[in-house]
C-alpha cells in the first residue's frame, strides 16, 4: 500500500478526534471507546493501513495499542485510559 494512503488513513481518525473536540464547551469532556489490536478480529477485515481494516465497503475499523493511544487522543487532553476486557478487547478513553 502506498505511504500516502496509510496518511489519509491515519489523517481521517486524527480529524473525528480534532472534530470532537472543537464541539466541546469549556471545561467539557469527551469519552470514546476504541478496539485494540488485542481483539479477536483484528486482522481479518481488508487491510487499508496501518492498523486499520475496512469492515465493508466505506466502513472503516480503527485498532489501538496503548501507545496510539497516546498518540492521537494526546493533544485534546487524554488523561485516562481504561483497557476493558469483555467479548472484545477494547480501550475506554477520558479526555
């Protein structure tokens, strides 16, 4: 796959969180729920990029490790990070 389609992956998740945030109030939170690559599914959708699947035409799966995480939730105030284990293995994200 081309660098370039794995940016405008990468690009699309970084602007729904950006989009999030500048619809807050002040002083508001904003809470997400992301699939980690821990999942038992990971992988087995269309690879589109770097941790990233299309479930079916036009319907994208983002998949995290801690340190994307980090990463894109970093900059609008990321300060915690639940792992919840249930059928999937997804991460609750405070920012």
């Amino acid at each position: 796959m081309p660098f370039a389609s794995r940016k405008l992956v990468k690009k699309e998740s970084q602007q729904l969180i950006l989009n999030c945030y500048e619809q807050l109030i002040e002083k508001g939170s904003m809470l997400f729920s992301a699939i980690t690559n821990e999942a038992p599914n990971f992988g087995m959708e269309k690879r589109i990029g770097k941790d990233c699947y299309e479930l079916h035409k036009g319907a994208k799966v983002f998949y995290y490790d801690k340190q994307s995480v980090k990463e894109e939730f970093g900059e609008v105030g990321l300060f915690e990070i639940i792992e919840i284990d249930e059928n999937q293995s997804f991460y609750f994200i405070m920012c």
